[in-house]
C-alpha cells in the first residue's frame, strides 16, 4: 500500500438543491443521477468545445466536492460562477480548508477507513486500484501518521509512471486549453456521456462523435530507450507528433489520428511502437 499527500489540488465545494442539476448544464458527465458515496471524472468546456479543465468529483448528502490540477487553482473556480446566474448552487473554494490523500494499491479502501470522518472516493486516473481521502486540513497530518502505519509514501514521479504506464492523459501534460476532449480519448475513461441532454461544448463534441473525427489522438508508445518529453515522433521519416508524457520507456504523445495502435514509430532517433 503506498500513498501520496494531493493536498495542493485545487478543490471546489458545491451545495444548495440545484448543485448536481447545475454541474449537469455544463460538463461534460451526467451528474443529475449521481448516487452518494459515486465519484466521476469530467470536463468543462468552451462554446467552441475546446478544454477549459479536467476534474473529479463525489457526491455526499448534501454536497458536491471536485478537486483538479493545482495548475487551475486560480481560472477553473471563476468558470463555473460565471454561468451560477440565479440558480441554487454556492460553490466555496476550500483548497486551503480541506486536504486531500491518495491512497494506492489494493485494499486501500480499509486504510482509508481508519480515518474517520473523511470522505472518501475511488480514482480510475492511474491503471490500479486507487482512491482519495478528503479531510480537513486540521486533521491532515494525524491522518497521514495512521497512513504511515500501514503503508509507505509514493512520489509524484512513481505516480506519472503509473499513470502513464496505462495511457491515461492528465491535465498540463496531454491536455489542456488547446484540447478537444475526444483527442484526449476521454470517452475511453468514462468522462464524457453522449447520452445526456445538452452541455457548453456538447455540440462539437458530439458532431466528433457521430459524424465526424479529431486531426490528431493522444497515444501510449514503448521506446527501445528512456524517452523525453517534448520529444519528436516521426513515421517513416515523416512529422508525427510529439511526447507530452514520458517515464522511462514508456511515454504518452499527441499524435495524427491516422496512426494507429502497432505502429513502428521513432522517438527522436529511439525504435518505439505505438500500444494503444
């Protein structure tokens, strides 16, 4: 069992009766039906359907808690206000109010349930068995004390080769401000729903999805040799796309769409195969 001190995320808290109908209207999850204790990960968008953040998100009684990259900390908490109008949702800032442990590796829902009075959710982000624990700040480091008992720290750099061993895309790295959801394969980890009603961005997303396709998809590669990020991909001599991930052999790049899984590729001057 390993964990990991989150706490710098970026965390918003919803309550009032309308939070989960509200976040429904505008990401890019269903979130209407979601259940306590039921976590999701999803986007929010612009009109045009490129990517304003990523997130995750439980459902409690009587609130919404979502947390994201700390990178967004000061833009993601002002773009779900601007569209709050009359409806009845307050949304808190409560990065430094609340903290926030990763715990990894089976069985991490019994450790987490030696903290009492945390809320709890599973996280899908990182190719094993995983879950994060909400607790106040006040509370953090007992809380890690009781970790430490039962489990040894991981670092962010064992985390990104986690993650990227998988080929699941974070935000900064595969995806960001630029990014149409379907070119981070977010349909492929759950985190759009074509089945809801309409949401900012939906249109492109699902004219993408029914019609049409994205120019370029992010890809899970294995090299001969360790890879570096913003390293050139190229077929047969041809620009392909580029690292935006890496952890010894393994790495994520944006890539045309036209390449797929079993590719030969080269990374700079390293052999490599294009996996998923």
């Amino acid at each position: 069992m390993r964990y990991a001190d989150r706490s710098s995320r970026g965390k918003l808290r919803f309550t009032g009766p309308q939070r989960a109908w509200f976040l429904h209207q505008i990401v890019t999850r269903s979130f209407e039906d979601i259940s306590v204790g039921e976590s999701r990960s999803g986007a929010m968008l612009t009109a045009k359907g490129r990517m304003v953040g990523f997130f995750e998100a439980v459902a409690t009684d009587d609130e919404i808690l979502m947390h994201f990259e700390d990178s967004l900390g000061e833009t993601f908490p002002e773009e779900f206000r601007r569209y709050l109008f009359a409806t009845q949702v307050e949304i808190d800032d409560v990065t430094g109010e609340m903290g926030l442990i990763l715990l990894v590796g089976e069985g991490w829902q019994d450790l987490a349930g030696k903290l009492s009075g945390g809320v709890t959710h599973a996280t899908d982000l990182l190719g094993e068995g995983a879950g994060y624990v909400w607790l106040p700040r006040a509370e953090l480091t007992g809380a890690m004390e009781v970790i430490a008992d039962g489990a040894t720290e991981i670092s962010e750099e064992e985390l990104e080769a986690l993650r990227i061993g998988a080929g699941i895309p974070r935000w900064g790295r595969d995806m960001d401000q630029r990014s149409i959801p379907q070119e981070a394969r977010l349909e492929e980890f759950g985190a759009l729903d074509f089945d809801k009603g309409c949401y900012v961005g939906q249109e492109t997303v699902a004219k993408i999805h029914f019609r049409g396709k994205v120019n370029r998809k992010v890809r899970r590669l294995e090299a001969a040799g360790p890879v570096a990020v913003g390293a050139d991909v190229s077929v047969d001599g041809e620009p392909a796309g580029t690292v935006t991930s890496a952890a010894g052999q393994n790495a994520l790049a944006i890539l045309k769409h036209t390449i797929e899984p079993g590719t030969k590729v080269k990374i700079g001057a390293l052999d490599a195969t294009v996996l998923s």
